[in-house]
C-alpha cells in the first residue's frame, strides 16, 4: 500500500493567509493573498463581496434575517443579523476604498437542514430577507448557491476573487 501524495507548500500557501470568519462574524481585507473562509453554513448566508479593481474583499456570515428578534443581542454582535451585517459589510468596504458599482456580490448558504426547529424556515428566510435588501439598494448579485438542504464551506481568495464552494466531500466554483 502506497502513502498518500503529500501535498505541496503551494497547494497549501492559501492556509497561510486564510482569515477565518466565524458564524455571526464579518471579515474584510485589501491583503490580495488573503482567503476569507467560512466554515458550516446550514441555515446561515454568507455574503461574499469583491472588488476586482482593488482587490478588496469582504464576507459575512450572518445567523438569522432581522435584529427585532433579539435587540439586545443586536447590540453586541450586529453581524448576526441579515438587515444588521450586510450594512456593514457595504461600510467596511467603502471605508477601504470601494464603491458600489465596482463590487460584485454572491450569496451561499440558506439551507434547510433536517435538525433545525421544524417549521422554522431560517435558511429560505435568511435568503429572502439578504435579497429584497439587495433589490432595495439596487445591489445585482452575480451569482448564488442557496438553499437545499447541504452544508457548505466558502472562500474567497483575493489574489483573482475565485469563489470556492466545498460541501460534501467536493469543491467547485461560484
């Protein structure tokens, strides 16, 4: 029985540079080696924004679509939130030198998984709610992977804005 190939310093040069960003969180960066990730979306969203001209990037793993479900806990942790986070993602990266035009979005997540509340809908509501924010503010997203009923990983690597999918066991692009 032969070992497994070992993987290469290159193939794990993004390991390095990876910013994790946890459920509830938001991470944005101009480091153009940085890879923003995000780990276990079942019913959470993570909004992903790029800015190719600056190689900017930012994401968001927001939990649940509206604050006025828990207000004080809006207030510690605002990125929980759909109507909350996504605001301040926009700020975040307008304050590193975006604009809104130059800046292309993508959603995944939003899934209905069989161990949460029945009844409950959090995934489809999650998606609902990010996209008539969007359709508001007249914010186009380039791509989606929401809703069915699998876990996902993402990434955005800032380096070409590559968007990587990983759920069950494979990997493809958004």
């Amino acid at each position: 029985m032969s070992a497994a190939p070992a993987l290469s310093d290159r193939n794990l040069d993004w390991l390095r540079h990876q910013l994790v960003v946890p459920m509830g969180g938001m991470q944005v960066s101009n480091d153009p080696n940085a890879v923003l990730a995000t780990y276990a979306l079942g019913s959470c969203v993570a909004v992903v924004v790029f800015d190719a001209a600056r190689r900017l990037g930012g994401m968001l793993h927001f939990m649940l679509p509206t604050s006025a479900s828990a207000p004080e806990q809006a207030l510690a942790t605002p990125t929980m939130f759909a109507d909350a986070g996504v605001p301040l993602l926009f700020e975040a990266m307008y304050r590193l030198g975006s604009t809104k035009r130059d800046l292309i979005v993508k959603l995944t997540g939003g899934a209905q998984l069989a161990d949460g509340p029945q009844g409950s809908q959090i995934g489809p509501r999650n998606v609902i709610t990010v996209r008539k924010m969007f359709w508001k503010v007249g914010v186009l997203t380039q791509a989606e992977d929401v809703g069915g009923t699998l876990s996902r990983t993402v990434r955005l690597h800032l380096n070409n804005g590559a968007v990587v999918i990983h759920s069950q066991g494979h990997e493809r692009p958004l």
